[in-house]
C-alpha cells in the first residue's frame, strides 16, 4: 500500500513538473523595440540591431532576469495575474483590437497567444532600471515588456544566433544569387560589408526596431529590388558597391572607417 502511493505521488509530480512553464530552462532574445505612444521619452533598454549582442530576458517563476552586454541584474515580480486589456494600453489604444493591430503591425505577433501578466518591482541594480515598474505580458513563447511609452519583444531563442554583420551562410544557400555570391570570395567580402553597413545605419538612424522600421524596409527593398534582381556576378558587383557607397553617405560621421570594420571589430 505505501509502495502504491509512493507511485502515485511521484506520478502526480512529475506531470506536474511537465505541464507548467519551463521559463527557467529557456533564453528570450530582445528582437523588436517601438514606442507605442507619442512621447519625447527615449528608449530604456537597448535596441536589439545584431541578434549576438541583443538583450536576453530568462525567467524562473518569481524573479525575471536581464542579460545584456556581459552583465545581468534581476527584478522580482511584485504581483501575478492573467492577460488582460488594462488601463495603461486603454489610454493609448481604443480596444484590444487597435492593440492587436499595433502588435501585428510592428512585430509580426498575435497578441491572443499572450495569457499572463506580471508586474514588477525594484531592480537589484542600476542597469535594469528601464524595468522599474515595468509590466511584462507573456505567453509560453515570448515577453512583452511595457516599460513607459515603449514596446519590447522578447522570443524564445530556439536556434544558434547569426551575426548580422556577416555574410550569409553559404551552407544555407538557396536561390540562384546566393549561390552566385557564395562562389566569389569578393562578393561574400561585400555582403559581408552591407551587412555592417545595415547593422550600424539601424543604431545611427533606427527609431525603432520594428518590421516598419525605414531603415529595415529600404534595406529589404534593395535585397528584393536591387540584388535578388541581378542574374550575373558582374550585375551584383555593381549593385553591391553602389549600396556601400549609399550606406557610406548615411553612417559616415559615426562610422568613417566604414566599409572597412571599425577598430573594435578587427577581432570579429
């Protein structure tokens, strides 16, 4: 009998362990940042511009951790509760419906999936002071964190991270101009180029890392446009140099070593 009920304990916790969130085993990566009210208030945490130094949010239940440039600070959830349209998204938006269109609009996200709310309480350290009586909304995928006029979105990180300042993975060619490009070492060294190029004119000139970000939009608009319409390596020399030359114009105060890397990268 007492063998029996052994059994069923061990039985009762481990479905248990299974069926309740795993945060603590799991990293989200910061990969968008937009303001959703009009405000002169700047950003408070970190733009996510290169997914390999882009903040890191993990979670054990009780305590939210921050993850960002080598150091990590922490803030305890204060109180809670599940998702709801409350008074600080109904100043901003007219119904949970306009609110689900910003969140589609800018992040590509269905807020419905989102099924939790946590408010937060002091951080045990300066650097997570753009956290102070945040509220994080949450679901098994992904954090939203309103941190005063801004929106930030944290997914669960399933994959490797890539550094988008370097060429593609030639390895993961598909189309017909990757391959071009992957079989011309002076077009992977230029890809490798407009990919700084795009990563640095994001933290020059972004004013949000969303999907209707300018920077973003012209960027995937050359690629469509421009170098996805060349069908000779001559035709995507040609394209990629004149894209250099255009990044050049917009970074160059900031960045005047570019294209060549900035000091600090050589080591990259």
């Amino acid at each position: 009998m007492m063998k029996r009920l052994i059994e069923l304990i061990i039985i009762f916790m481990l479905s248990v362990a299974i069926s309740a969130p795993v945060y603590a085993q799991h990293k989200f990566l910061m990969t968008g940042a937009a303001q959703y009210e009009k405000s002169s208030e700047a950003h408070v945490l970190p733009f996510p511009v290169n997914p390999v130094t882009s903040a890191v949010l993990t979670f054990d239940g009780n305590v939210f951790n921050f993850h960002y440039a080598g150091g990590r600070c922490s803030v305890q959830v204060e109180r809670r509760m599940k998702f709801y349209f409350d008074p600080m998204l109904a100043h901003a938006f007219r119904s949970s419906d306009d609110f689900g269109r910003f969140i589609l609009d800018k992040f590509h996200r269905n807020y419905k999936v989102l099924r939790e709310t946590y408010l937060l309480g002091e951080p045990n350290v300066p650097l997570c002071s753009g956290l102070r009586e945040a509220m994080i909304y949450g679901s098994d995928d992904e954090f939203l964190v309103v941190s005063g006029s801004w929106f930030y979105v944290f997914q669960r990180q399933a994959n490797d991270l890539a550094n988008a300042e370097n060429s593609f993975d030639c390895d993961k060619a598909r189309t017909s101009v990757e391959h071009i490009i992957c079989s011309n070492h002076d077009l992977i060294e230029l890809d490798a180029a407009v990919n700084r190029g795009f990563v640095a004119m994001q933290i020059v000139n972004s004013k949000e890392i969303s999907y209707q970000d300018p920077v973003r939009m012209d960027q995937i608009n050359w690629v469509r446009n421009v170098r996805n319409g060349c069908a000779s390596a001559s035709c995507l020399l040609n394209a990629y140099r004149s894209r250099i030359l255009v990044i050049k114009g917009k970074i160059s105060s900031a960045y005047p070593s570019y294209p060549d890397k900035e000091p600090d990268q050589e080591g990259d």
